[in-house]
C-alpha cells in the first residue's frame, strides 16, 4: 500500500474520532431524520474514503461548483470536494482545525479578502491532508472565489488538471457548451483513474441522482407551509447534496431523511417556538455556528423556510435515456440548478429573480442579506438588489460576516443585528398590516 | 516637437475620460466605444469605424457614486470607473463591451445596462481557459457582437475593413515594441512610468494619430543619451494598473522599471495578426484568445510562470514588482501561485504589494520599495555579478 492512512493524519484522525459522538447526540431526538440521515450518509461517505485509500484506488480533486454524479458513476473511484474536511469540521464544531486551514492559506499567500470556503480548502491542500489525486477538475462557478480555487487546485495537486467553463448566459447555448467539455472530460477521467465509464452505471447514477432532486424539491414543498415545523438550519444541505452525495445512495437517503422529517412534522404540527416572522435568508448560511438558526426561532421567532444554498431550482430531472440527454442533464444541473452556479455567474437579473420568487413561494417577510464579505459579486450588485426590494417593498437587513471565519464578524453582532431587525422592524410592520 | 513636449501631449491624453483626439473623432459624426478588457479585441470596433476607448477611472477623485451601488467590497479600479459612468464623465461614448473578466467587471456590466443611457451594450463570455476546444465558442461571441454592432451602427464590418483594423492595430502594437527595446537598453531612455502612459495613450486615441505621436517620440528618443544606469532594475506584473503615478512612485527609489506585463502596459503589445487572412476575425480571435493569459484563464499559470521568468531574464531585471488590488480573486491566486513556485525555485526576488486605485503613492509604498531594492544590492554584493536570490 503507498497512500499513508488517513487514521496518521490528525485532522482525519479527530473526524473520525468525533463522528460517533456526534451521532450520539443526534440520535437524541429520534424525529431528527435530516441531521440524522446526514451524519449517517457521511460516516458512510468516510468509510468508503478509507477503503478506497487502503485499496489504492484513484481520488479525484474537484472544487464547490462541480457535481459528483460523473465519479461516483466510474465505479472505485473517490471523490473529493476540496472544501470537504474544512467544512466537515466546522459543521461539527472543531473550528479549530478549521480556522487553522485559513491561516494557513493566508500563510501562504491567499489574501485575506478571498473566501474562506477557498482558504479552508487551500489550507487543507497545502497540509497535505488529502490523498493524493489522480487528477483534478476545476469548475469557474459559481464566481471568481472557484477561479482562485480552480487556479490553485491545478498547482497544488500536481496531478493532470481539466477545466470546465461555464459561460455567462442563461440559455440552451450554454448548457451545450457545458455538456460539450463533459464528452472531453470523460476521457481525461477515464484516462487518469484507468477506468472506463460505463454509461449503464453512469444512468444508474443519474437515477438515483434524480430522485434525489425530486426528493429535494418535495421536501421543499413541505418547507412552505406556514408555521415551518422543521427547523431552519436544515435548509442549506441542499449544496452539500449536490457537491459530495449527488449520485449515489447516500444522497438519497440523505434527502429522504430531510423530506420524512419536515412531512411527518409538518403532519403532527408540531411547535417548539411560535413563528413570528419568516425570512429569505439570501447570501451564505451561517456555517460556524448552525445553532445560531435555533437560537433565532427561540428568542425571535424567526425561521427560515429557504436560503440561496437550499433552493434547488426546477430546470427538469437528468433525461437517461442516450449518453448525449444524460451529459446535456448533467449539465444542466451544474449551470441553472446548482445552487449559488445558478445565481452568481452571470447577469443580476437571475439573482433578483429568484429572490423574488423565494419570498412570494415560501411565503416570507423579510430578505436577511448574510453578506459573506468574500461574495463580491453579491455586494457588487447590492445596489440594485435594493431597489429592486424597494419597489417590491421587502424589509432588508444587510450585514457583514464570514461564513466560516467568526472573526470577522461575532455572533453577538449577527445577533444584535437580526433581533433589532425582527423585533423593530419586521414583526410590527406584520401586524400593523395584519391589523389593517 | 521636443521629448518633454511630447510627453506633456501624452499626459494631457491620458488624465482625464475625454482627451482631444477623442473629441476630434466625435466631431466628424463617428461613434465611440469604451471597452473594459482586452479579451474585447479593439480591431472589431475599429472595423465597425467606431473608436475604441479602454475604460479607466482617471480623473475620477473619488468613487462615492460606484460606492453606493456597488458597495466598498468591489475593485476600486470598477468602482472609480463606474463613477465616472454614474457622473455622466462617459457621456460621450456611443456604447460599451462588457467582459466577464471577474465578477466585478460582470457586475460593472450591471450596472451599465441600468443605470447608464449608453444606447448600445455588447457582451463577450470569454472562456476561463485557453484551450483549443474552447476557441470556437469565442468565435461565435466575436461574430455575435460583429453581428449586432453592425446593425446597431448601420455599418458593414467586412473582410476588407477588418484587415484595415488589423493593419491598424499592429502599427500600434509594432511601434510600442520599438519603444519597450528603448527600456531594455543598458542605459533606457523611456522610464517605466512614461512607457507605460504611451501605452495607454495608445488605447485611448485613433491609430493613426498614435503613429505619427509614437513616431516622433521614437525620432525624438534616438538622439537621448538614456538614463543613467539605474541601481536596480524592475520587471512589473500582476493586477490592472494604469497610473503611472504609481510606477514613478517605485522608480523613486533608484530603480527603473524596464518592462511588465502588465494589461494596459506591455501584455497589450502581443507580436502581430495576419493582415491579409480571409477570415480576418478567425485570425484576430485566435491571437486575441491565445495571447499570454490574464490571471483570470484557469489552468494557465504554467505557461505564465514560464514566460514571466523568461521575461525576467531577457530585460535583465533584478526582481519583480507583483500588485494587486483589493478584493481582486484572479490576481490573488496568481500571487498565492507565484509564491508557492518561488519557494522551490526562487528565480527572482518578488515584492509583493497590494493596490487602492486613485490613492496617491504613499511613503508606506516608496519605504518599501527601497527596503527591496536595499535587499537586492545586499544579495548582489553577497553573490557577485551574478546576482542570486535575494
Ligand atoms: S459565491 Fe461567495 S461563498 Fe460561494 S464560493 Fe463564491 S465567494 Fe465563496
Ligand atoms: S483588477 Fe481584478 S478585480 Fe479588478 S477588474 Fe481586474 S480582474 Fe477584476
């Protein structure tokens, strides 16, 4: 065996170690189908990941903007998202191996103005935590943050690397364009994993990937009904679905679990918190701290039924029928679907539109603009996202933070921010209208 | 006219939005258009007989008006232009091209299709890697935007006007080159400072009056002796930059900059196009496409790395200059790339700096720089000739 086991590098180590904790934890609450299904699928996803280290079978490196479906469909095959530790971590506490990657990054020489999402990865590539890849994708969505990363993923892997542009309109031509560097892309894969790519298999994959979708969009459906009964931190797993599971058993079940709970307790009606406002949560959840979804629902009485992260768009399922309809559907996903892909790459236009869409489907008060300062595209077009809510007279909280790093910005701040906004702003002008 | 005459005549063309040729080529009914990138080639919109202007943020003195659309996480260098949109400084430009360069200039391209009464907006999605199968989409997007300025300008942009463009283009391009050999020289007779505002210059003014400017100053240059040897010489690179204020700033300190590759500056003098091809916007999209990358084409760096040391080497400079501008991600992975190479191989000692646009050269800059400076005459002392790592 040539690869060192992942059980020899610490920050694997302490994952692997925390898991069953974790695990513990949740399974607390039995109706917790979604965490529950999630830390499930990941213990699996980490298994696997072990296996195919100790077998020595072939890794692929891609970044946040790809979807998984094309490696899991070359069968022994592992994929790995380069966020994915970094993220892993911080969603299960361990900041500071998180907050250690980002350093690290800036160390070695990524300014601190790009995204943490890149610097947590970088940090981890340039640790050496990952197996090594037998080559590497790199995908400019959803922004100039994934051009960073793509660049930096090419020099740090030292592995064969394949890039895949993603034009900036919203149209057929684009999809086409995609799906044409799919068909130059299974080669290269097929070429450097040494295995080829078995269109039966690759439309099982795409089965199970559009289950998951429709599982995705039901459960979504459930999210709607007012007062929400599941709880709001749940909603952007939507992307780590697509980025890390989509594909595969894992990600069904994942999006089965998410889809029981939010049915079964919409169905009981149940109530821990009276839902006094709802928001569109536009810009990045929260990822450092989640709990901080609960504390909202709590004290506040905020929920957020949708966020940019969870909405998956509906642009059509994968059609399996010939190789070309399913690489023309997978490209689909990663251009109009995918989320922050969908919303970010091209003209503000999408962008605004959705938003508008978000609020009048889930029904929401409010727009809460969690404004990851590394989104400069965002903040680049917040001018006329504003007066496009202006007109459409949706009360607005704008503010700074980091999605990953709680330096930038204390949770006492986000909190003070959102409470003055909902209790001053938002609930009182609810009931002046529900009064008049 | 005199060096220093001409020079003044450079400045003056290059200070504020408008300048004089610009003013000249309006007057005689022709249209002008302002583009942000050179992925947007200048050759097509000279072809559709409109003057193409690069767009800068010069003469803007602050940059409250892209500010408050924008807000202050977006490129000072968009935001200082966008200004300058928003204040009506553009007025006179007949249309734009937008790139999708970055996500600010994509957001740039927002704002001028909202907020601006330009009455014509063209778009290039260039792809973010160099690759041969990528080439044809370009195309495509070169022959749509050919497609919609002729008929948004009543013209007809052919074979003939195209090659008449290119010719054009490539006396421009020719004559910077002969100017960049002046840089090279033991003793140079052009400042990286000035070099680099007769390249802007020559983005900002028909062709044919840069020709006869070029050609004078290059008559002119003959006779000068050059500049003493300067103490250490500089190679530019990184990020936008087109403020010579800033490169005199650097060569304040005993230094000369004696080339870059910088996009306003050198990067826009890639060697010559076919002028008699029968495709011409085939032979102008290739060269246009495949020319020595920007940050922002994925996968390029190698062949960056490659010729940037190459570079280095032939202009004999003792270390490079590498800045960028805030919040610009395209040039903060060249620079986390660039570092990450120089640590196995350091080819050559780098400075590394970071950029506000329109903020005056500060002494944090000029103290820095000396300390660089200071650290390669260390080096060479300790190495010998031969220079080294510093
Ligand atoms: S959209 Fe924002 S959060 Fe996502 S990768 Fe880009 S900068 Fe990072
Ligand atoms: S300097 Fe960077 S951010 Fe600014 S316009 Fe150029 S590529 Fe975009």
């Amino acid at each position: 065996m040539s690869r060192k086991p992942l059980q020899q590098v610490p920050e694997w180590l302490q994952l692997f170690q925390s898991m069953p904790n974790i695990q513990r934890f949740f399974a607390g609450d039995s109706n917790a189908h979604g965490m529950n299904s999630l830390l499930k699928s990941l213990n699996v996803y980490l298994k696997k990941m072990l296996h195919h280290n100790d077998s020595d079978h072939p890794f692929v490196w891609y970044n946040l903007g790809f979807n998984s479906e094309l490696i899991y469909a070359l069968g022994d095959v592992c994929p790995v998202p380069v966020e994915s530790l970094g993220v892993m971590h911080s969603l299960i506490g361990s900041h500071d191996i998180t907050l250690e990657f980002i350093d690290h990054a800036q160390a070695c020489g990524v300014p601190n103005d790009c995204c943490s999402a890149d610097k947590l990865a970088i940090g981890a590539m340039h640790k050496q935590v990952y197996p090594q890849p037998a080559c590497t994708v790199g995908i400019n969505t959803p922004c100039d943050a994934q051009v960073l990363s793509t660049q930096v993923i090419a020099e740090l892997g030292q592995a064969p690397f394949f890039a895949i542009d993603v034009p900036y309109y919203h149209n057929d031509e684009t999809i086409r364009h995609v799906a044409k560097q799919l068909w130059e892309l299974v080669p290269f894969l097929e070429a450097h994993t040494r295995r080829k790519l078995d269109y039966d298999r690759l439309r099982e994959v795409c089965e199970l990937s559009n289950r998951m979708t429709e599982t995705i969009w039901e459960w979504l459906e459930w999210r709607k009904r007012a007062p929400l009964a599941q709880s709001s931190k749940l909603v952007a797993f939507t992307l780590i679905l697509q980025i890390l599971f989509t594909g595969s058993e894992e990600g069904l079940a994942i999006a089965q679990g998410l889809l029981r709970e939010a049915r079964e307790r919409s169905e009981r009606d149940e109530r821990f918190f009276e839902e006094r406002v709802r928001a569109v949560w536009y810009q990045d959840p929260v990822w450092t701290d989640l709990q901080i979804y609960d504390w909202f629902e709590r004290e506040l009485g905020l929920t957020v039924p949708v966020d940019i992260f969870g909405f998956y768009a509906h642009e059509g399922l994968i059609d399996t029928r010939t190789p070309e309809t399913m690489m023309l559907g997978l490209a689909r996903k990663l251009v109009a679907c995918h989320p922050m892909a969908r919303q970010f790459r091209g003209n503000i236009d999408v962008y605004i539109r959705d938003f508008m869409h978000m609020v009048e489907a889930w029904n929401a008060d409010c727009c809460i603009f969690a404004g990851h300062i590394a989104c400069k595209h965002a903040w680049g077009g917040i001018g006329l996202f504003k007066e496009a809510l202006r007109k459409a007279d949706i009360p607005l909280l704008i503010f700074e933070f980091d999605m990953f790093d709680p330096r930038v910005t204390p949770y006492q701040d986000v909190f003070f921010e959102v409470e003055r906004f909902v209790n001053e702003i938002v609930y009182p002008r609810k009931q002046r209208k529900a009064s008049a | 006219m005199a060096r220093n005459d001409l020079f003044d005549d450079v400045t003056a063309i290059i200070s504020a939005p408008d300048n004089p040729y610009i003013s000249r080529w309006k007057a005689s009914g022709k249209p002008v258009i302002g583009y942000f990138c050179q992925y947007a080639p200048p050759e097509l919109l000279l072809a559709a007989g409109a003057l193409p202007v690069r767009l800068r943020g010069a003469g803007s003195e602050d940059s409250a008006s892209g500010d408050a659309l924008m807000s202050s996480r977006v490129c000072t260098f968009v935001r200082h232009v966008m200004s300058l949109v928003l204040d009506d400084a553009y007025d006179f430009l007949d249309g734009e091209i937008s790139v999708n360069t970055c996500d600010h200039v994509r957001r740039a391209a927002d704002v001028f299709t909202k907020k601006s009464a330009l009455p014509f907006h063209g778009f290039i999605s260039v792809p973010r890697t160099p690759r041969e199968s990528l080439f044809d989409y370009y195309l495509g997007e070169l022959r749509k935007l050919q497609a919609a300025l002729a008929e948004h300008f009543k013209v007809v942009i052919d074979r003939e006007s195209l090659n008449r463009a290119i010719r054009q283009t490539n006396g421009t391009r020719r004559r910077l080159s002969a100017l960049n050999q002046l840089r090279r020289l033991e003793r140079p007779k052009l400042s990286g400072a000035k070099a680099l505002s007769v390249h802007i210059a020559a983005q900002l003014m028909p062709p044919d009056d840069f020709a006869e400017l070029a050609d004078n100053l290059l008559a002119e240059l003959e006779s000068f002796e050059g500049y003493d040897p300067p103490t250490v010489r500089l190679f530019v690179t990184g990020a936008e930059l087109d403020e010579p204020a800033y490169i005199a700033a650097i060569e304040s300190q005993d230094a000369l900059v004696v080339a870059d590759d910088i996009c306003f500056g050198e990067r826009s003098v890639f060697g010559s196009i076919d002028e008699n091809s029968d495709d011409p916007l085939d032979a102008i999209a290739r060269a246009t496409f495949f020319r020595t990358s920007c940050a922002r084409m994925i996968g390029d760096f190698p062949n960056r790395w490659e010729r940037l040391n190459r570079r280095v080497a032939e202009t004999k400079a003792d270390g490079v200059i590498f800045q960028r501008l805030i919040f610009c991600d395209p040039w903060g992975a060249e620079q986390h790339n660039l570092l990450h190479r120089l640590q196995s191989d350091p080819a050559f000692p780098i400075l590394s700096l970071l950029r506000e646009y329109g903020v005056v050269p500060t002494g944090q800059l000029r103290t820095r720089v000396q300390a660089f400076v200071e650290k390669i005459e260390i080096a060479r002392v300790r190495n010998g000739a031969a220079g080294g790592g510093a």
